[in-house]
C-alpha cells in the first residue's frame, strides 16, 4: 500500500467517526463557555458527581470522599433490592449506545466504565431517595450525609445540568430492583418527594402531561408548572426594553404581590397594578436559576419560559434600591441580606443569554408597562400623590389649603361684586 492509500484510509476513517453528536436522545449538555465563564461555581458539583461529565473529576478532595459512600449506598441498594445484579447489568449494558446519545459530547469511556459508572450512581440516588422517604432506615454511615450543609449540597449537586443520569434510565433500575409490593412508591413520587422543597406550587406526581427528562428538567418544571399546552404562546418578537421598578414607580405604577397564582411566573398589570408572585432569593436561587437558563438555551431554545422571566426581573431590578422597593412591597423575600447582591444576581444571570422569540404575556405586559410609563398624565397623578399625599397629614393639609385657597377666592370675588 503506498502512501497515498494509507491517507486515503485514514481519511475515510476519521469521515466514518463523524457521526452527528446531538440525536433526539440528547438532553443533558455541557453549559456553553460564554454563560459558564461568568459563574464557573454555579455548574460544578460541591460535594457529589453524577454521570459522566465530572466523573473524572472525582479525585478532587471534595468530590473523593462521596465516592466511599456511593458504593457503600450501592452496597445497601443490592441488599434492599428484589432483584440481582445480573438483570441490571443486562440492562445497563443494553442501553449504553443511547445512553451515550443522551450526552451533548463523546464520552471517553468504555461500555465496561459506563455500566459501572451508571449502576453505582443510579444505586446511590435510589438508595438516598428512599431512605429520605422512609426516616427510620437512616444508620450510622449516614452521620456525615446528616449533616444539613452536606444534605442541602448534595441536593443542589443532584440539579445541575451536567451533574445527571437520564430519568429513565434511573427509574428502570429502580423499576426492575423492586416490585410494586414493596412499601416504597414509584420512583417519581420518590423523586417528588426528595425534592420537595423546590415544588412550591405541589405539582402533583400523577400528572400524565409532565415528561421528565432528568432532575435539572424537573426543577424547571416545577417553576412552570403548567404543561406545555397550557403555557403562553411564543411570538417572533423581543421584549421592548423596561422601565426599572423605581421608574415605574415615579411614573404611578404600584407593585403587588399575585397571592392569586402558585406559578412564579405568573405576572400581571391592570389598572396601574403590577402583580408579581413573591420570590425567596437565597443563596441556592442563582444556582438554580442558572442552571434552568443554561438548560433552555441548550434544549429549549424556542421555549425559554424560565429565560424570559429573568429577562423581565433583570429590567425591573437594576439597582438595590430597586430591590429594596419589592422587598417593602413584599414580592421579594432577600435572604442574601445585602440588595445590591439581589441586583448583581439579576443582572448577570442574563448576560450571554440568545433569544430567539418572547413569551407573548410578557410582550404584552412590556408594552403595556411602556404605554403607562410614557403617558403624562399618570406622570402627573404620581407628582401630585407623592408630594402632596404621601400620608394621611400631608393629605389632610394639602384638602385644608385647597378649601382655604377657594374661600379666598370667593371672598375676592365677593369683594369684587360689592364695589361693582
């Protein structure tokens, strides 16, 4: 074989590995570098690695010590667990190839790496799920997971987008391991369970309509809420820019909370009223929120509920004494403490962000919003409110100059009259 040959079969060798990456199995991405670079933290683990992406990064001291209890929670599962091992590496080893298609990049590992790395993650999240369930099976290996900084870490780690199994891969594992004679619910109801505190609008697990594809997903439905066919169109049209709340505010709009609606995206504006549900900006929100964002641009780019929202906090909110306003106002509860964090925290979640249509509510609101901040009447009605009638003093002393202003008149015009 001549040289020429040898090129030409390394050529059609390296054509024949060219096969497209992303597959409509493809649902778990590594967060693009322009938004990852602007909060690096907000998508790597703390304390747990889960599936391949950061599975190299195990050695790293806070990650290592997970790695005993992973096989020691792997070790409880066989034990709880109806089934042997030998149905679930059947399994696993069948479903490599569109595990593996699951994954925004090529995965450098072998079959043999993957199944392993796959049975003892999905054993560890199944065995935490259900011994958060069932308080009584807790034991002393568990001291350390206690530990509520641990406890609250390993729960954020389980809902960043490149620290997860797919959905059903987990559930089947959980599926073929138990009966449903066990005492244990399903695997989502497990899975609503554990995340509970996140679920504040108690979305029901028997919801048909909802389709998890793994917990990232599942966060972000929680804040949506509703299923696909009941969530507001999308239009092929930005948001027009907004008014920040302290401008709004000048200008007559005042601010309420929506108590009405358990969706957090629920906002409304009628009669000079903005209505927004209340939020609770802690210190777990930017991670969470970050990461929905992150998702929606990788998968749900024509679909950016969660994206939009911040776009409209990040309009409203520009500086603390925004913030400020919507924490007397009651729509936001500050757990940071400091309001220009709140403020940094909105506007940096955006930045980097593509948008490829609104949410039509949203435009409209903006737009409505834009329309009662240019009319200069209700610029007029707020100078008035503000200055003169800010209290009930300042209001009873601004009626008493008024009436007096008027006897003055009509005694000038009276005094007019009698010299007629």
């Amino acid at each position: 074989m001549n040289h020429r040959d040898m090129m030409a079969n390394d050529i059609n060798a390296m054509l024949d590995n060219a096969q497209p990456q992303l597959t409509d199995y493809c649902c778990i991405y590594k967060v693009p570098f322009d938004i990852r670079r602007l909060n690096d933290d907000a998508y790597t683990p703390k304390v747990i690695s889960i599936g391949p992406f950061h599975h190299r990064h195990h050695q790293h001291p806070r990650l290592q010590n997970m790695e005993r209890h992973k096989l020691i929670y792997f070790k409880a599962f066989l034990e709880r667990a109806e089934a042997t091992i030998q149905p679930l590496i059947h399994y696993v080893d069948s479903i490599v190839p569109n595990f593996r298609h699951c994954y925004s990049e090529t995965l450098d590992f072998t079959d043999q790496e993957l199944v392993e790395l796959i049975l003892i993650d999905s054993a560890f999240i199944i065995e935490l799920f259900c011994r958060s369930y069932n308080n009584v099976a807790w034991s002393q290996v568990d001291a350390l997971l206690l530990k509520p900084c641990i406890a609250n870490n390993i729960r954020l780690d389980l809902l960043l987008l490149e620290n997860q199994l797919p959905f059903f891969v987990v559930e089947k594992i959980f599926n073929i391991s138990f009966s449903a004679k066990t005492n244990f619910p399903s695997f989502l109801e497990l899975t609503y369970y554990y995340f509970s505190y996140y679920n504040k609008s108690n979305l029901a697990s028997n919801n048909n309509d909802i389709s998890i594809r793994h917990f990232t997903d599942l966060i972000r439905i929680f804040y949506l809420q509703h299923p696909m066919d009941k969530r507001p169109r999308r239009i092929d049209e930005s948001m027009n820019l907004l008014h920040s709340v302290t401008e709004l505010l000048e200008a007559g709009v005042r601010f309420k909370v929506n108590t009405e609606s358990k969706c957090l995206l629920d906002l409304r504006f009628s009669g000079g009223v903005l209505e927004i549900p209340q939020l609770r900006v802690e210190d777990m929100t930017e991670i969470l929120l970050r990461n929905m964002v992150a998702l929606e641009q990788c998968h749900y780019p024509y679909e950016s509920y969660i994206t939009d929202y911040i776009g409209i906090l990040d309009f409203l909110i520009n500086t603390g004494r925004d913030a400020d306003i919507l924490v007397k106002k009651g729509i936001l509860v500050n757990w940071l403490g400091d309001s220009d964090s709140v403020a940094n925290l909105f506007n940096s979640i955006g930045k980097n962000v593509a948008l490829t249509n609104s949410n039509f509510d949203y435009y409209v609101l903006c737009k409505d919003l834009n329309d009662f901040f240019n009319d200069p009447l209700h610029k007029l009605k707020a100078t008035l409110r503000r200055d003169y009638c800010s209290n009930p003093w300042q209001t009873a002393a601004t009626v008493a100059g008024i009436l007096l202003l008027i006897l003055s008149l009509l005694q000038s015009v009276c005094s007019v009259l009698q010299v007629v």
